[in-house]
C-alpha cells in the first residue's frame, strides 16, 4: 500500500503513475484513510507545485508508522539548480534521508508516452526551444511505472538513488518529429512541457546503467514504442 501525504494533483506525473501502480495492484491511500503501519509513505512533487515537509508530516501525523520511503523527484535536482523547484527536491532527498527510513530515490528524466502531456506537445504545432537543440534523455513512462512496480514488490533492493532516463540521447526536434511520424498532428498548445522548459534546460544527460542494472531492466528503442503507440486502437488520442 502507498500512503501519500498530499494528493497529487489530476493528471500529474504522481498522479498518472499512482493509477497506474493501482491497476498492478498497488493502491493509495491518503493519511485520513490510512492504516497504523506498513504504508510506504510516497512524494513524487509536481514541477509547478511546493515540494511537501515530510519531518511536518510525520509530526502531525506520529500515529502512522510508514517503514520506508519513496521518492520521485527529477533529473536536475541539485543544491545549486537554478530552478527552485529542483533545490526543493535537493531539500525534499535530504530531509528524507535524515528521517532514518529506509529511503529509495528516482530522478526521473523527462516522461514520454501515449498519454503523457509532453508527447502531445511534440506532436502538435507548437514551436520548439532553441530551434529544438535541447538535448534529453526521456524515459518511458511505463517503463518508470515497472520499475516502482519491481520495487514495490520487493524485486529489487530498497536503497540508493537512481537517474530514471533512457539511454538514447534526443533533441526535441528529433523527438518531435519521431511524434509527428507516429500520430496525427495535434493544434498548437496541446499537451505541455512536462517538466517546464525552465527547468527542462537544467536536466543533465544522464547514464541509466545503473538504474537498469539494479531494478534488472531492459528497455526497448523509443521509436519502436513509438510505433506500437501508434498503431494501438487509441492512435491519435491526445
């Protein structure tokens, strides 16, 4: 069971990987329904939203025990980001690690996928940063909801961080255009940034051997999920 301290909010990233993780059996809680003990005590904070206080909230809440927690934060997070969001998330890791838990982080990298609002913004019109010379390292999100899956269910060791991204470099233009080739194309605007692209910049090229190494991960080329999205019965959906 995951107990979230605040509920994220509809059609976030947190949001979008909780219903996912409850259709694998996995479901959430909020403090007002959950038990005593054995919740996984779980904060994954929104890019346009304040990370929690969890020392605050294990203080208000001292008749939980949660015995481990999860963390998703986001490539970038660093003391010295420029973005705020991404020192929040520096602070969230560090104030859960003080917490004496057992702790398991995964710096996701930018989440692409049928129903993800960044791929709808590389298959619509709208224009590109930098001419689309920004380059990324984007993650799968089913691929991110198997991996929480297998840490879950006890599949691979609790502890450690972890950069969440694939291991194929793109650039957005790239990106975009491998969405364009497989979807029709959607007006300007659709979908969103996810993260910002204030914060997307201050992502950093990840290695994602250690993540597929500890979860024992395989992942497959993005355009050949690309495709497979494609051709599925809801091709074309935003």
């Amino acid at each position: 069971m995951i107990l979230t301290p605040s509920a994220p909010r509809r059609g976030s990233a947190g949001d979008r990987l909780l219903r996912s993780l409850a259709r694998r059996g996995h479901a959430a809680v909020g403090d007002a329904t959950a038990p005593a003990a054995g919740a996984t005590l779980f904060a994954c904070p929104a890019p346009d939203e304040p990370a929690p206080d969890l020392c605050a909230w294990r203080t208000a809440h001292a008749q939980i025990t949660a015995p481990r927690l999860l963390l998703v934060t986001r490539l970038g997070t660093h003391p010295d980001a420029a973005h705020p969001r991404l020192r929040e998330c520096w602070a969230l890791e560090e104030m859960a690690r003080g917490e004496g838990l057992p702790l398991l982080v995964l710096r996701l990298g930018p989440l692409v996928g049928p129903q993800s609002p960044l791929w709808a913004r590389l298959r619509s019109v709208s224009p590109l940063p930098r001419g689309g010379a920004l380059l990324v390292n984007p993650v799968v999100e089913s691929d991110v909801v198997e991996t929480l899956d297998r840490a879950l269910s006890g599949r691979a060791e609790w502890s450690g961080w972890y950069e969440v991204a694939g291991p194929e470099v793109w650039s957005l233009a790239e990106l975009s255009a491998l969405a364009r080739e497989n979807g029709r194309a959607l007006p300007a605007g659709s979908g969103a940034w996810e993260p910002p692209l204030d914060e997307l910049k201050e992502h950093r090229l990840a290695e994602s051997g250690s993540w597929l190494e500890h979860f024992g991960m395989t992942v497959r080329p993005l355009a050949e999920q690309a495709r497979e999205w494609a051709a599925a019965p809801a091709a074309g959906a935003a």
